[in-house]
C-alpha cells in the first residue's frame, strides 16, 4: 500500500525535520487540514520523531504545587478560582508543612521540576519565602507561576531559588482577561534578561479561537526561545462562562501538539501538553503537569483530590508510551540534547542525522 500525502504538507514537514521552524501561515495551514486525513498522521508522525530525536526517550513530569485558593479579583473567564466562577466562597492558603510534603513527595518520585503557583493577587513576598524554604529542603528545580513581574521582582525569584517562570500569553488575552497581551509579552522579556528560563503552553485552546491566534502563540514561543511550549486544552468547569463554546477533544488537542512541535524545531527542551493523555505523545509531547493544591481548571481547593492527574498516574502513562520519566530532565541541564535518540527504528533518524 502507498502512502501519499500532499507536496505542500509534504514540504512542510520536510521544512520541520530540518529544524527550521514554520511561519504563522504554515502553522495556521496546518492546523486547518480534516483532522481524519494522512496528512495530520503524518505531522504527528514527524512532531514524535522530532521529539525522540532531541529529548531521547525522557519523559518529564514537572509538579504543579498550587498556593493559595481565593475568589481572584481578575476574573479571568476561563479559571475556577474567580468571584464569577462562584466555585469557592472561602480563601485556602496551604501551609508550609503541607507544600513541603508533596515537594519531598515529588523529589523522592522523581519528580523534574516544582511549579509554584499562585493566584493573581497573591502576596510576592510569600513567594519568595515559599522558594527559600522549598531550596532549602529540596533539589528539585523550582518554577514559578505567577502574575506579571518587573525586573527587580525577577531578581528576586532568582535569589529565592527559582530558575524560571511558566507564563503563558494566553488566547483571548485582554479579552477573557483584563490583561494587556503586551504586558504578558513584557513579563517574557524581563525572564529572557534576566536569564529566567521561559516556560509556556498555548492555552487554554477552546473551540473558538482562531487557528491564526493559535500559530501565532506558537511561533511567538519559538521566536522568544520558550524552554518548552506544547498546547493545553480548556477545561469547562461546572458553570463556566465558557461552557457554551464546547471543549476541544484529545484528538484535536493532539494535532494541535503536533503542529507546535514543528513550530518549535530544535529550540525547546521539552514539549508539554495538559491535561495528561496518550494521544498527545504519539504527537511530540513528552513532558505532563501531575497536580496538587490549587488549580484553575477545578472544583475542589486541592486539585490531588480533583482533576489532578499524580506522579504515579503520569508516570505510568510515560511508560506505557515509551517514554522514561526517571531520566535526568532535558529542561534545567547545559545541554538541550542530552540523550540519545529514542527507541524507534533508528533507520528512520538516519535521514536527520546526515
Ligand atoms: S487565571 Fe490567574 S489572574 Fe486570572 S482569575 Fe485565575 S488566578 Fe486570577
């Protein structure tokens, strides 16, 4: 049986194999073909290769730790943890004990990196107190979720022991949120002059969104050097203001991922995808988000009870893939390439490598 596809996607694939990255109408382009056709198998084919080729078979599982829980005053339209959402009535803060249970719980598993977050309107200052004890007790690289930063403040992560931040311009910036998309932009200069590392998803993608704002998130994270960016799917908690758009599914999702990792090229050090699933890594993912504590994306204060997918859970699926989440992480050595390429047949790399 032949297996035919057409030149143009052909090309472009080709394009993407060389690391050469794709502009935002090759991206859009792509993320307009039928879902069901060879075409799409082939960009998710050529997006796993990509990421067997580059991050070996690593398989990353970076610990979201949420802080706190309260009625967040900005009201983004997509998060649960909002006046509107009218999900929580009562502010949680999780206590230092509990934080340094599940960080020590994360490092003892294996765990590649701690992502702290916090609301919008969380104290700074407890921030950084929370890196300074979490450095003290753990090895694990710390990452920052937080709201728009200055350059001072910047300085201050790093002194408190966080290597990076995970910021996202998200899709429907200053429109389902009050933020300016150029001050989220701003935020990721201030990590690239400072040396933060720079990670992000595109997110949270619902069905309404353009596949032109889509690409050009996608081609902003290569252009800006993110330490990864893959593709994160909304999720429409009970009563969302979002839930007459639908969702997408994993499928969707998956091409979505497949699209970015042509994007991305040679650039990141993983590629993520949220919420944890299998299609996404025959797709390029290789890198999963487990929960605990506050997440936007649910009902109960600690998303370990909730939505949140654990270590053991990612771990698992990581395995069932191919993909080894006990490796040394790719994100946070000196190195981008620090293993060598993944299980599949290695006459398929034999082409890239020349
Ligand atoms: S996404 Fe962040 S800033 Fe927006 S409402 Fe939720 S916690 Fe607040």
């Amino acid at each position: 049986m032949s297996w035919t596809i057409s030149p143009a996607v052909d090309e472009l694939i080709k394009k993407a194999l060389a690391m050469d990255g794709l502009t935002v109408e090759e991206a859009e382009h792509l993320l307009t073909l039928d879902l069901c056709s060879r075409e799409v198998y082939a960009l998710m084919e050529a997006a796993a290769k990509m990421t067997r080729l580059t991050f070996g078979n690593k398989g990353e599982r970076h610990y979201h730790i949420g802080l706190n829980v309260e009625q967040c005053r900005f009201d983004c339209r997509f998060c649960s943890l909002t006046p509107s959402a009218g999900i929580f009535t009562e502010p949680v803060e999780f206590s230092r004990e509990q934080v340094l249970t599940w960080a020590r719980d994360a490092e003892a598993k294996g765990a590649d990196a701690l992502n702290i977050m916090t609301t919008g309107t969380y104290g700074f200052q407890k921030l950084l107190e929370c890196g300074r004890y979490l450095k003290a007790a753990v090895s694990v690289p710390l990452v920052a979720n937080t709201r728009d930063i200055s350059h001072k403040e910047g300085e201050a992560l790093l002194e408190a022991g966080f290597v990076g931040c995970y910021h996202a311009v998200r899709l429907g910036e200053g429109r389902d949120t009050p933020f300016k998309p150029e001050a989220r932009r701003h935020t990721v200069q201030v990590f690239r002059d400072l040396g933060l590392k720079w990670m992000n998803c595109v997110e949270p993608v619902g069905p309404e969104h353009q596949k032109r704002e889509i690409a050009e998130l996608m081609v902003f994270a290569r252009e800006q050097g993110a330490t990864y960016s893959g593709v994160m799917r909304r999720i429409n908690f009970p009563g969302s203001p979002m839930e007459p758009h639908g969702m997408i599914n994993e499928r969707e999702m998956a091409r979505m991922v497949a699209v970015s990792r042509l994007v991305m090229g040679d650039v990141p050090r993983a590629h993520c995808t949220h919420e944890p699933n299998t299609a996404a890594l025959l797709a390029g993912a290789n890198l999963f988000f487990p929960e605990c504590g506050s997440s936007p994306r649910d009902l109960q204060a600690d998303s370990a009870k909730g939505r949140g997918s654990d270590l053991d859970r990612c771990a698992r699926i990581l395995d069932e893939m191919g993909l080894d989440p006990l490796l040394p992480s790719n994100c946070f050595g000196p190195e981008a390439r620090l293993h060598a390429p993944g299980p599949c047949p290695s006459d398929l790399y034999a082409p890239l490598r020349s």
